[in-house]
C-alpha cells in the first residue's frame, strides 16, 4: 500500500491557528503605526502653527517704538501687553477665549479694530535687562519661546 500524501485535519487547524495570530499581529502592528502617526502629525501641524503665532506676534513687537513697563511676567490672559507700534499707532496684544488677538487702539485707548492672529492657552511675557522673553503655551506641547531685544523702544 502507497502512503497517500497531505495533511491531518490536526495539521491543518494548528497551521489555520498559526496564520491567524499572524495576520492579528500584522493587523495590530498596522494599527498602532496609523494611530501614532495620526497622533503625531496633529500634534507637529499643532506645534508650526504656534510657532507661526508667535512669529507674528514677534514681528509687531520689534516694530513697536514704545512698550508698557513690565514689573513681573505678564499673562495676557488677565491684561493685554499695550505698545506703540511705529507708523501704526497703539496696539495690545490680548488673549481671549484660546485666540491671540492683536488690537487697534485709538489714542484714548479704546479697542478700533481686531485682528485674530492664531490660537494658543496662553502668552506670557517678562522682561529681563533690554530683552523681551516670550513663552506661547502648546496643547499637549512643550512651550515655545523665545526673546526679542527692546533696545530703541521706550517704556511708557
């Protein structure tokens, strides 16, 4: 008698096992990497957008020709930063509602117009010497900051 070539029915539902556990780990594998990708790529796109904020509210700051004194850091969450810009008259800089706003003011000091610059949990602003500290607050972020120098604008 000739032994007939195959596979038991043992055989095959171990090697079906087999295949299943694989393609499930494959499947999680793909999973996982989509996911922290995801993840990943909101929270960079998160990050260039503040970092873009605050590349904007830079550019109005070295402009200004005069800034209101700072005694500690300050929030502009509680009080907006006031400051002169040159050839545009007063500005401030105010927090509300998770938008950084810049502000047109008129010589008495009340609000002319508004301009969104981005979103951000907060501002927050300390002079050290001749130099202006900035720390933007990132969701789920490190803080970004950096310094401007104040050297030719004058205190208020």
């Amino acid at each position: 008698m000739k032994k007939r070539g195959g596979h038991t029915l043992l055989e095959l539902i171990v090697a079906s096992g087999v295949l299943l556990v694989m393609v499930f780990m494959t499947t999680t594998a793909v999973v996982s990497y989509v996911h922290a990708y995801h993840q990943y790529t909101e929270k960079s796109l998160r990050v260039r957008q503040a970092a873009k904020v605050l590349e904007v509210v830079c550019q109005h700051l070295r402009s200004a020709d005069t800034i209101q004194p700072l005694e500690a850091p300050l929030s502009c969450t509680q009080k907006p930063l006031v400051f002169g810009e040159r050839n545009a008259g007063p500005r401030a800089i105010f927090l509300a509602n998770g938008v950084l706003e810049l502000q047109e003011l008129d010589l008495e000091g009340k609000v002319k117009a508004t301009t969104r610059i981005g979103k951000s949990k907060d501002l927050t602003l300390s002079e050290t010497g001749r130099r202006l500290h900035l720390t933007l607050q990132v969701e789920d972020s490190q803080p970004l900051e950096t310094e401007i120098s104040l050297r030719g604008v004058a205190q208020e």
